[in-house]
C-alpha cells in the first residue's frame, strides 16, 4: 500500500510561539508520528478498498502520473485549482463513459494526494526553518 510518509507534526505552544522538535529519523518516522498509522488506513481505504475505479487508476490520480487520458484535465484541476471544477467537467467525463461514482472517487484520491503533497512540503518547510 501507499506509505503516506506524514512527518513527525511540529509542536507549537498555546502562544503560537514554540519549540519545534527536531526532525525523526526517516527510518523511525511512521513510528513517531501519532497521525500515520490513521493516515496510512485513509490512504489504504481510498486507493485500495473496494470501489467502482480501478485501483490502479485511483494509486495515478493520487500520485498525478499516469492517469488515463480523459481524466488527465479533470485531475489536474483538482489537484492544483479545485475550486475551478465545473459541471461541465463532471459531465465530460460522463459523456466519456465514466460513472458518478468513478469520478467521485478519481476525485478523492487526487485530492488526498494532492493534500498529502502540499502537507509534506508545509512540514519540510517547517523543518528547514527551524
């Protein structure tokens, strides 16, 4: 399954002012993040449990690699301007044979990719600040 790989989370006192605490061992990351093992089971239940998308496809919106053709727009908004996403989005890819419930969850696993990069980053830029 997909490693979500979340950092360990910066502490911040109640002030908004705090100590940071250094960054984890990649290899004891997952461990000392209380968030992972619930982020790993997100993941894993959006990219990999049942569903009408194919797995692999929801594993490529999720990534932003890969995605068949007809989706390859649509995700792109998603990922980068998802405030943007029209009805006129939703029903091209209708009139390209994908069902509701496809596009629901093309559109959830984009969108946590999506999160799960910006999230990453944020936290990247946290510790390189500190």
């Amino acid at each position: 399954m997909l490693d979500v790989g979340v950092r360990p989370p910066v502490r911040i006192t109640s002030m908004g002012l705090g100590e940071t605490r250094p960054a984890a061992d990649p290899a004891t990351e997952a461990s000392t993040d209380p968030h992972a093992p619930g982020m790993q089971r997100l993941a894993d239940a959006v990219l990999a449990g049942p569903g009408t998308l194919d797995p692999s496809i929801r594993r490529a919106a999720a990534e932003g690699v890969d995605v068949p053709e007809a989706l390859r727009a649509y995700l792109d908004k998603v990922a980068r301007h998802a405030y943007k996403v029209t009805d006129e989005d939703v029903e091209a890819l209708l009139a390209a044979g994908y069902s509701e419930d496809q596009i629901f969850e093309a559109t959830v696993s984009c969108a946590l990719g999506a999160g799960l990069r910006r999230l990453e980053a944020g936290l990247s830029a946290i510790e390189g600040g500190a």
